[in-house]
C-alpha cells in the first residue's frame, strides 16, 4: 500500500465524522507544502462547501463546491487511493440539493435547509 502523509489519513477520518472544519485545516497543512497539487485543493475546497453549508452559507456552499469538481476533474478516475467517481456523484447531488434561491440562512434556520447526501471516503489500493 503506498504511504500517504499522515495529515492525509487523518483527513478520512474527519470526513467521515463530518468534522469539515478540521478536515480543511489538515488539508490547507498540505496544500500550503505543495500548492501545486490541485488534488488536494479540489479536496480543501469540497470540505469548504460542507462547511460553508453547515452553517448556513448556501452562496459560498455552491461557489466551493464547484471549484472542487474543476480542480478534482484532471484527476478522474482514482487518484492517491480515492475513487473519485463517488465523489463526483456527491457534489452533483450537492449541487442539485443547494436552494437556488437563496444565498444563506440565519443560524437559528440551519435546520430547515434539505439534508444533503452521505458520503463515505476511504482508500483503495
């Protein structure tokens, strides 16, 4: 099985806990070493949106979530161990679950925005 850095790792675990605020602090670590790599700045951004949707932030939501499908394209189909077609289909669901018609909602209103799809991330060898 390759080695990935260990922020990388850790990353799966935050996601699948839905701690999307840690999961961009550990991929920003990375990022900020290598800010080259597109792969992991599509991922920073897709956990971005989650954030940014969690709170409320439906604008910043959508904004992030596309820029995570343009920069995670050129990586399609598998990339550092990670099936990137479920990922695709996740942030197209995203997408479609986003209210077109608002920009955000007062923290006290959260809880009335559609409940997006789950994703579980894991890595493949």
């Amino acid at each position: 099985m390759a080695c990935y850095p260990l922020e990388y790792y850790e990353f799966f675990i935050k996601f699948n806990e839905g701690d999307y605020y840690t999961c961009h602090d550990l991929l920003e670590d990375m990022w900020m070493t290598e800010k080259d790599n597109l792969f992991l700045k599509g991922l920073l951004q897709l956990t971005v949106a989650l954030y940014h949707y969690g709170y409320g932030n439906i604008k910043g939501a959508r904004a992030m979530m596309g820029a995570a499908c343009q920069y995670l394209q050129s990586y399609r189909p598998f990339h550092w161990g990670l099936d990137l077609e479920p990922i695709f289909l996740f942030m197209e669901k995203c997408l479609g679950v986003f209210p077109k018609n608002m920009d955000s909602v007062p923290f006290e209103l959260i809880d009335t925005l559609p409940v997006l799809p789950n994703l579980i991330l894991y890595l493949e060898e």
